[in-house]
C-alpha cells in the first residue's frame, strides 16, 4: 500500500473513519452503526459501503491503537476492489503510516493464483512531510525484513542471504564483506563451522556497514542467521521442526535495519554483522559430547546440537568486537523456545549488564511499536552452564530459566571492555507470526527493527 500526504481534501473511494467509541465525528451515523452491533471497540471495522465510509474503532488515540485500528481497516477491505482510500486525521501520522504499510503486507511470491492485485493508495490529510517519510522508510525496511524471513529455506540458505546483503550494500551504498568457509577457517570461527559442517550449504559471515562522515557513535548489530534450524543431531520433533525457517529473523533484522539507517541517513556509524549457517543431520555433523574451541579461545562442551544460535553468535560476536572498537553491541537472536515461554510471543526478550542501556531499548521498543522486557541475569544460574571438561556447556543442567542461561552464555564471549556497551535481543517469541495481531499479519515481524531503529535514532538526538 502507497500512503501519501495532501494539505487540502480530495476525492478518494473510501474514507477511514476512527471512532473512539461513538464520539465525533460519528453523530450522523450513529443509529445505522448501532443498529448493525458497531460499537467502536479497539480493532472492530465496519464498511458503509454506500456512503464510502470505513468504520475503525480505537480504545484511545495513543500509537498502538492507531497503529492496530488502521491494521484492522486495511484488512477488511483487503478483498474488495477499492483502490482509493483517505482519512483525515492530524496527529501520530507516523502510527497512521505504519499500520497502513506494515498492517496491509502480505507474501504471496508462492501463490500460484495471487490475489487480484490491486494497487492501494491511502492519502492522509496532513501536511507533516517528515513523520510520513521516516515512518514510510522504516516500515518498508521491517517489511523487507520480512520478506527474507518468510522465505523457504530452499530459496534462502547462506550463500543467498549473502546475495541479499551485496544487493542492498549496492543499492544503498553500504560497505560489503562476505566471508566464506575457507576465511572463517582463517578467523577460527570454529563453533559457527561444526555447526554448519553437515550441511550441504557452506555457511557465509556477512558484514554490511554505514560509514557517515564523523559519526556521533558506533555500533555493532550482530544477527543469528540460522536459514534453517532441524536441531541437527539432536533433532527437533516435526512439530517443533515447521517454521524454524524463522530462525534466520534475527539476522534478517540486522539486513532490515542496515537499509534503513542508511535511507534514513542517520549520522551513526552501524555495522551488521550476520551468522549465516544452515544446521543439518549427517555423517558429518557436530555432535553432543564435541568440544570446540570458539574464536575467543574459550572452549564448549557440547550437550545439545540444537542450542546452535548461541555457538554461531558467539563467533560471530567474537569477530565483531574484532573488528570494530564499538560503543554498543547488540546482539538479535531467535535463541530460546524459553524466551517465548517467559515473556510470551509477542515480547522481546532484553537481556544484559547495564541496566540504564537495557530501559533505553524497552522504551525505543514501546515508542516504534513493539513489545520488549528485559530478563535478570543472576550468578546461580550462571553455575547451571559450568562443564566437567571444557570451559562452559553449550546448555544449562536445570530446567528452567533457559532464556536467561542462553544469554550468559553469550556473555561469555563479550570481552571485559564491551561487557557495558553490550544488550542481548531473544526475539524467539515475536519474530514469527501464527495469528494475526495489531500490525502484524502471518509470518516473519521483522521484529526488532524499528526497535533498534528508533534506539539508534535517539543516539543521534
Ligand atoms: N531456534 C531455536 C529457538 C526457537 C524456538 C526459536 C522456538 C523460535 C521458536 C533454538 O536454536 C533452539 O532450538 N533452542 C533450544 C535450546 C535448548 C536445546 C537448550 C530450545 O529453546 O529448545
Ligand atoms: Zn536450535
Ligand atoms: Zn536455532
């Protein structure tokens, strides 16, 4: 969907009309919506087709009502054939913007028979050229995020996500670096490598950057970039196994959030790095009881193939602070079926040592549209990863917390002087879809993006 701005009125074929129970502007229609059981509650639509009036309730006029309400509206009509659409409505156009565009995705590359296309403009009766500029930006980068997410692993597998960032780095002029096996061999990336070795698809490290003249700051975004995640040896059961094609959201993100900081302009320097691994059963697969040694000289007990994401970010984590001297580094992740147990699968899970750091990004989460709170680490729990034989498990001996033990695992791997500057993202829970909520249809979120998004906005302020 297009969304444009007009300072005067203008012709459309529908006109969206928010209703905050049956306040104004509803007085003409108020007997006809109660007649039909309208009652203007937060999400419920209503097309008054002859009078080309499309009826959204709000519970208030805060963003994520209006963000959801226009959600809603776009989807009601989605199978009709209006094209033209207009509402008149002055403040959060940004909440107006993106649940038009975010709310009104859809992915039908697989559909043999697509939905008849119809080319769908709002209009909105404003004059607020930025808000609608930066939203729009954004919006399409989460949308771009999740276009990758949604992708089979067939068609996605590292060496394609590795094309994806080459084509956005030149389209965007951002710098690209791609590391394939024989120079992750070079970096000692051995951890992110036995996770990738039983699959036919060498894994790639890929390394986007937006370089602005004199940056106020620098930060390093590191994504788990798992194209597919069959537990490897210690196989997920088929349940669990469908969808894990989203397990390569998080680096999606780092992609999402690259190409809108680089349209946005924003005057951060931000580096990606992404993980890119397939992790796969065979002859030649990593296996419970292995020790690795990852790129850090630290050593891993394995215990569970399955508890990959953490293997392949601490290399990838290990690279990055290697390669740039950061003022933040965060990391996004699908990693634990735990974080969706704790916090529930519309919420991101924070995680990290500095505690100010951590409220900065539950509030960039609250402010761009998305659910975040943060989980405590704590030195009992920490214990629950201690190994026999090697420096650290790969899982924890105690059923519970597993969120919370996956990011001190990370932990492990962030040097001493970065261990302030750094915040941990389970995106488990929200990155992937099952039911339609707010501004969020089936499928990849893109979530996390317009967190980070807004978090690196505000470094620049
Ligand atoms: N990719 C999964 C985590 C996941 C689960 C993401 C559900 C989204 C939805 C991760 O690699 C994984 O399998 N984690 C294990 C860890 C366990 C073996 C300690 C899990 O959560 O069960
Ligand atoms: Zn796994
Ligand atoms: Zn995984």
């Amino acid at each position: 969907m297009k969304v444009e701005l007009s300072s005067k009125d203008i012709e459309a074929e529908i006109e969206i009309i928010l209703t905050e129970g049956f306040g104004n502007p509803l007085v003409e229609e108020k007997e006809l919506l109660q007649k039909v059981g309208f009652k203007g509650e937060q999400d419920e639509t209503f097309l008054f087709a002859e009078k080309g009036k499309l009826f959204a309730g709000v519970s208030n006029k805060e963003k994520e009502s209006l963000r959801s309400a226009i959600a809603s509206a776009i989807r009601s009509i989605s199978s009709t054939k209006y094209s033209t659409f207009k509402i008149d409505y002055k403040e959060n156009i940004d909440a107006i913007v993106e649940g038009a565009i975010l709310g009104s995705y859809s992915f039908d590359k697989y559909k043999s028979k697509k939905e008849e296309e119809v080319l769908r403009k709002l209009t909105i009766i404003s004059s607020n050229e930025d808000e609608l500029k930066s939203s729009t930006i954004i919006s399409n980068a989460t949308n771009f995020t999740r276009d990758i997410v949604n992708t089979p692993p067939e068609d996605c597998y590292p060496e394609i996500l590795a094309n994806i960032a080459q084509e956005l780095a030149s389209n965007n002029n951002l710098e690209c670096k791609i590391l394939t096996k024989k120079e992750l061999e070079d970096e000692k990336m051995n951890t992110l490598l036995a996770v990738a070795r039983a699959s036919r698809y060498e894994p790639r490290v890929i390394h986007l950057t937006h370089k602005p003249k004199n940056p106020k700051a620098v930060i390093s975004i590191v994504g788990k970039g798992l194209t597919y995640d069959s537990g490897g040896l210690s196989l997920k059961p088929s349940d669990f196994m469908v969808t894990m094609k989203l397990d390569k959201s998080g680096g999606s993100a780092v992609l999402g959030i690259l190409k809108a900081v680089s349209e946005l302009n924003l005057p951060i320097e931000v580096h990606g790095f992404v993980g890119a691994v397939e992790n796969m059963i065979g002859g030649d697969a990593y296996k419970p009881d292995d020790v690795l040694f990852a790129k850090n000289g630290k050593t891993i007990e394995v215990r569970n193939t399955d508890a990959e994401g953490r293997l392949v970010l601490a290399d990838v984590l290990g690279y990055a602070q290697q390669e740039v001297k950061a003022d933040y580094i965060f990391d996004i992740a699908t990693l634990t079926g735990a974080a969706v147990v704790g916090v529930g699968q519309y919420t991101s899970a924070i995680m990290g040592f500095n505690e100010e750091l951590k409220e900065k990004l539950v509030k960039s989460a609250k402010n761009s549209g998305e659910l975040a709170s943060t989980l405590d680490f704590n030195r009992y729990l920490k214990k629950s990863l201690q190994s026999n034989i090697a420096d650290i498990c790969n899982i924890s001996n105690t059923r519970y917390g597993g969120a919370i033990t996956a990011g001190q695992f990370l932990s492990e791997f962030i040097n001493k002087d970065m261990q302030q500057k750094w915040l941990h993202i389970d995106i488990a829970g929200p990155a992937f879809v099952e039911h339609t909520w707010g501004e969020n249809p089936y499928g990849g979120s893109g979530a996390s993006v317009r967190m980070v998004v807004d978090f690196i906005k505000n470094i620049s302020n």
